[in-house]
C-alpha cells in the first residue's frame, strides 16, 4: 500500500500572512487541495494521510470532505521533522510500504511527477523530484555577495519525495534535517534524483503567492 | 550616461532547439524584445547596446528597427566572459558611467527590478538581483544526491547586473567567470544585492519556456 502524506502543518511565516499560505485561496480553491487532487487522481496512491496545524484541523476536515482517498487530518509539530515522525509513527499500524511526502505550498504537482517519484523509490528505495540550479549561485553577508558555490551539478530538491516506509522511519528516528531527503542520505541510502519541473516551485513569499495567483488563473481558462 | 547591455548572444543548447531561445516568439513576439521594451521605457538608461551570435546580426537588426535607444547591434563571442569584454571595449570611447547588462532569456524584467539594481549600482560600485533560495539544494551524481550545500543565506544570482564602467572593464580583464558579478568579488569590490523576483527566471529548458508562453498568454489579456 502507497499513503501519501501531505504536509500542510508549516506556519507561513515568510509570506507575511495572517492565514499560513497553503490555507489562502488561489482561484477560489485553498492551495492544500490542489496537490491533494493530484494525489486523488493517482491509481499509485491509496490513501492521504494530510498534516495540518492544530487549529486548523476543523477547517481542514471540512475542505476535504469530498476527497475519497484523505482518511486522516492530524495536526502536525513545531517543525518539518517533526511533522513526519507523527505522521510516520501514525501510519506504522497500517505498514504500508510505500509513504509519499508532498509540500501543499507546491499546488502545481503534475501527475507525471507525483507517478514517476514513486516508481523510481519503489526501485531504489528512495526518490525525490529536484531541479537543476541553472543561475549562478552565491552566499550574501549584510545585503552583499560574500562567497560563490559551485552550481556544477546542484539542484535544487522539491517535493514530491518517496520512500520505503521502513527506510523513512529508521532515518527520521535516527537523523534530523530540515530536509526530508536528508535524514534518508545521513542513514547511507541512496536517494534517486527524479527532474521535477518549474511549475512545482514552493509559495514562499508574496510574490511567489502572486505567480501562483496568475498561474491558476491562466490553467483555469485552458 | 548609462548604457544597457542586453546579452542575446548564447546559442540554446539546453532547450532541444535550433534557434536560440532569445530568438523565439512567445505571444508573437522574439523574446529579447520583451527585456528591451524594459529597457526603453526607463528614463534611467540612456542608449542600449545588444549583443547576438553573429549569423543572427541582420535578423537582429531588423528586429529592433522601432527601439530608440538600441543604437547598436553587435556580435558576441563564444562564452559570457567573451561577450561582456567585446561589449566593454566597445563602449571604451563613450566613457559611460554606468553599465547594466541582462539576460535576453530572462523576459519578464519589471522597470522596479531594473531601476533598483541601477540606484544601487551608482551608489556601491556594483549590483545585481539575486532571489534567495528557499528550496533545500544538493549536489548530484549518476542520477542520485551526492551532498547537500547549506541554503543559509544562499541566493540565485540573476540579472540585471549593474557596474560602474571602470569597476567591470577592470575586472573583466583580470578574472575570468561564468557569472558577470564574479570578476567584480575577485577584483575586492563589494556587490550589492537586490531582491529580485521569480518573475524574471532564465529559460533554459522547454518546460521554463513553457512556462514563459502562460505568463505572457495572461499578462496580454490583462
């Protein structure tokens, strides 16, 4: 069994915002369920299992009233670590073999996307959508450059990211990271790099959150 | 005097296409055009200097037979540094104060982005937008995550880039780079950093000029 898990539980604190950003409405729809019909949609995904704030959980059962797969609303924790240990630890009872962790602050998540993460860590045990870094990248210090990384090779890791349930709980329980992929990397598994796309970009400021406001807007007139 | 350098001289051999992508038409228009129409409405910049491959000089030209300011039309070299040394000698007899160069691959640059880098410029030496990176990044290798690189602080450099004259010329004949900021940071000079905006991303593969048809389809019918 496949569970996907989408992590709607962060606070938003860089978008200014009063509401956390993946509750905002983007052409009348909140941005959590834009990924959670892209998971609906996937006959590789069996149930949701959706990650929210503890005061937002009503609200959000309600949003989710109509989607068939989402079994579960539980609040999530204090950070992105801990959020996936409480839904791991959730979803031990179940052993699914398969978890699939989703950022809802990334509504444009392709099928093809979602589809191909999870054939590649069904394969390799571990697999993440990325995107090559293709601008220079450097380090800045009190508003100017301070150093220059190589971008030879870098990406940049999005979500969706996929996992044997068995690896994921031994690597969140022995390793923490702000990135989910990381704790996986840390335990010496391999992590499968899947080309994710630009359109699955992560609303983090106000003017992410307006790109997205044109880009639902343009899908909806097609 | 402040003269734009519009660097349309790449030949696209990430985007799968024959013609270079700056040479593409999103919305019936050549994409170097959109940057240019940038460039020509602000009173900040005084005359534009446009740099292509050579085989595409005459096309150019025709082109931008309506643009005021484009007052020259020249060919490139075959690297980025080439291309900025080519561009700098030109402009030695005119002894402009203050250089701005963009990337004709990044369209939609707003007269706000492109005016602050040129303020700021004139104020510390040397500018450029830059957006910081909020994905988690990491080096790949064979198709799987090699390491991580920390994203505190970390930033995607873009452009517009803007240099007093003396500053650039100087450092381009002494440092080497694939990014136009760099020579300035290894010459010792400070680079200011202004926020850019994830409207004005570089096409470099189809999905971002995919990407770039939506966004200019909606902001037509605005």
């Amino acid at each position: 069994m496949t569970i996907g898990i989408l992590m709607a539980a962060g606070k938003s604190t860089r978008t200014n915002t009063t509401i956390p950003k993946q509750f905002h409405k983007i052409c009348d729809r909140p941005i959590l369920l834009y990924s959670l019909t892209t998971f609906e949609r996937s006959q590789l995904v069996d149930l949701c299992l959706l990650m929210v704030p503890q005061e937002w959980k009503t609200t959000a059962e309600q949003m989710v009233g109509d989607f068939k797969k989402v079994k579960w609303v539980l609040p999530g924790g204090s950070t992105r670590h801990e959020t996936s240990l409480i839904a791991i630890d959730f979803l031990r009872n179940l052993k699914p073999s398969l978890v699939v962790f989703h950022d809802a602050a990334r509504p444009f998540l392709s099928l093809r996307l979602l589809e191909t993460v999870i054939k590649e860590a069904k394969g390799f045990g571990a697999a993440t959508a990325a995107i090559p870094v293709t601008d220079s990248v450097g380090y800045c210090e009190d508003g100017f450059l301070s150093s220059y990384a190589s971008r030879e090779s870098l990406y940049r890791i999005q979500t969706p990211q996929a996992f044997h349930y068995e690896i994921i709980d031994d690597a969140l329980r022995k390793f923490q990271a702000d990135d989910g992929t990381k704790p996986v990397f840390l335990l010496g598994k391999r992590v499968k790099i899947v080309e994710g796309d630009p359109y699955c970009f992560k609303i983090t400021t106000s003017k992410d959150l307006e790109l997205a406001h044109l880009l639902c807007r343009f899908f909806k007139e097609e």
